[in-house]
C-alpha cells in the first residue's frame, strides 16, 4: 500500500476497511505503465483554449501570488502541463522555464509559445522530473516557483517538494496545490482512480462520464439545499449557483478535461493543510498565502523562503 494510505495517525482511525481491502491493489502508485497521460488530456484542452480561458488563468495567477505583475522576475513552472500558467506568467513580464515530465505536456507548452509568444527567448521549455535532483540543481534558483497540482501526481510526493524548494531564491515564493486528505473520502477516490487506470481504454470515457454525473448530481443537491435554506432566510438564493460557475472557471480550466484529469490523474497522494504547513515551516518557509478546498480538491499555498524559523523553538532545517 503506498505510504500516503497507510494508517497514519489519529485522523485515519475510522477507515472503512472494505475500502482499504479494494485499494490494497499490488502496483506502486509511481509504476511508469501506470502514469496518467496527462499531456494528451493537456493536447485536447489546448483546442478548447481561447483569450478569456488565459485571462482567466493570468487572473488567478495574479490573485493567488497577489501580484499586479512578475516584470523581469525569474519563474518556475514545475509540472507545466498544458502550458497555460507558464504563458500566464510570460504575459505577467516574467523570464520562464517550465518543465513536465510528460512529453505531450512538453509539447504543449511548446504550442502555446509559438502561437502566443512574441520573444520566445523570454520562455524556456524543458523536459525533466521533480523526482530528478541533477535536473533540478541545474536549473538554478527562481524568485517564483510555480508547482500546482503536480507533486501529487509524482508518487514521490514529500521527496518532491523537498527537492523542489532548493530552487527557490531567497526571499522567493513556492506555489504549491496539493490534494486534501479527506480521510476515507480520499480512499474511495483512489479506488476510483484505480480503476480507471485497470479499464481498456474504449471503456474510459464511459467511466469519467459516470463517476462524473454523479459527482455534479451531489454538487447539484447541495446547492440546490443551499439555494433553499438562503430563500428561507431571505438572502439572495443564487449566489450558491454563482459560487459553483465561479468555481469552475476560476483557473481557466475546461470542464470535460478537468474530470478527466481529475478521474484519471495518477499516481496519487493527499495532504493535509496542516502537515504542508509543518513541513514547510520546518525548512525555513512562511506561509503568505492559503486556499483551502472544501472538498476533493486541492490546498493553495504560497510561501515565502525566509531561511528562518517561524517555530520559537526549532531552528530551520535551511536546504
Ligand atoms: C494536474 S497537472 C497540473 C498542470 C499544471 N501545473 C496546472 O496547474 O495546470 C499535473 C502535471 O504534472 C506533471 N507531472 C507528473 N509527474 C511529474 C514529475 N515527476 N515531474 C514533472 N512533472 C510531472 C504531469 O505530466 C502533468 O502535466
């Protein structure tokens, strides 16, 4: 059983065990023939890709880091994905490198530099993995690393990270998304998971469709709750719908590719907020920013690198 579901703490005391015999499947989570093919979930997105879809990604970028602009700052997109917030960045000023492991995702982020990028010195893209340490030194050290959504998905989660954070200058910040742990929540997703990677491929689509419908008929019931009890106290019913539209398109993200990389994406580990923090603070890092998920989705995190302690009585542990 990988390290991330097996009995932790007090938290995980209560987990069903029919739900730990079905996830007590034989591969590692970081088996390379089981790794999502993210990067062609990624090629499908980038038809979808038009001006507000990148505004929206810029604006979120620009909330989280809390930042009108990254004008000649030097920007890490570890995990790059589709590309999108590497493009982002460039149009917030930046000097980028992105990197995935993925080499459709590399692909991606070359698309999108040559269809948007007017000096495409400004962009670097690589292929190379978080889990590389040789790469990652070689790269040097950035005022912005941007890792969202990717240790997670590495099967080496912790390790990750740590190695991550030695790219970060001091005084430079560390974007992190990592899923929540939702205890046996989180469990029951990697069961789903688990069995998308185990269908043939014809049946996956009928699969993200399913395990879809279900996921939006719960969301769709609890907002409707949420409508009602707001009639019921007079306040405006619709903002639960407003919040749910929002949501969706905070990160310029489509829907359909969003599932399925939600459904498919794997390897896969959860954290909770709380043990992101301690890490972090353990290795001299404060938390400026947090974005907590209500649900399966991910924590938002921005740190900055002080090199010291925020703990009175620990020193950090300075990489
Ligand atoms: C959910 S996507 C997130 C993409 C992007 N960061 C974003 O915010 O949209 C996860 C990405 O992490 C990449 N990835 C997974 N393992 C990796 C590794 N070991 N090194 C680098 N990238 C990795 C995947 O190929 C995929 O493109």
């Amino acid at each position: 059983m990988p390290a991330a579901f097996a009995p932790a703490g007090p938290g995980t005391f209560f987990q069903p065990v029919i739900v730990n015999k079905l996830c007590d499947m034989t591969d590692e989570p970081d088996s390379a023939n089981t790794k999502f093919a993210f990067g062609k979930n990624w090629a499908g997105f980038l038809e979808t890709l038009n001006d507000k879809k990148i505004k929206a990604a810029q604006e979120s970028m620009q909330r989280l880091l809390g930042i009108d602009d990254l004008q000649n700052r030097r920007f890490l997109d570890a995990g790059s994905g589709s590309g999108l917030f590497s493009l982002s960045a460039y149009r917030l000023g930046a000097q980028v490198t992105s990197f995935d492991v993925d080499h459709d995702s590399v692909g991606c982020a070359q698309e999108l530099r040559e269809r948007f990028c007017e000096d495409e010195s400004r962009w670097i893209v690589l292929h190379g993995s978080l889990t590389d340490t040789d790469f990652l030194k070689d790269m040097g050290r950035f005022d912005v690393v941007y890792c969202w959504g990717v240790a997670h998905h590495t099967g080496q989660m912790w390790s990750s990270i740590d190695h991550l954070i030695r790219n970060v200058d001091s005084g430079g910040l560390l974007v992190l998304a990592i899923y929540n742990d939702q205890l046996y929540i989180s469990r029951a997703w990697y069961l789903v998971k688990r069995i998308y990677q185990r269908l043939p491929g014809w049946l996956r689509p009928g699969y993200v469709v399913a395990v879809g419908s279900v996921t939006f008929l719960k969301r769709l019931s609890m907002t409707l709750l949420a409508g009602i009890l707001r009639l019921v106290a007079f306040r405006n019913p619709l903002i639960p719908f407003t919040n749910w539209i929002r949501q969706t398109q905070a990160r310029g993200m489509h829907g359909w590719h969003d599932l399925v990389d939600w459904v498919g994406g794997w390897p896969f580990e959860v954290a909770r907020p709380e043990e992101i923090f301690r890490f972090m603070r353990d290795r001299g890092f404060q938390l400026q920013e947090l974005i907590t998920s209500t649900g399966h989705g991910c924590n938002e995190f921005v740190f900055v690198r002080t090199n010291e302690s925020t703990h009175p009585l620990k020193s950090a542990e300075v990489v």
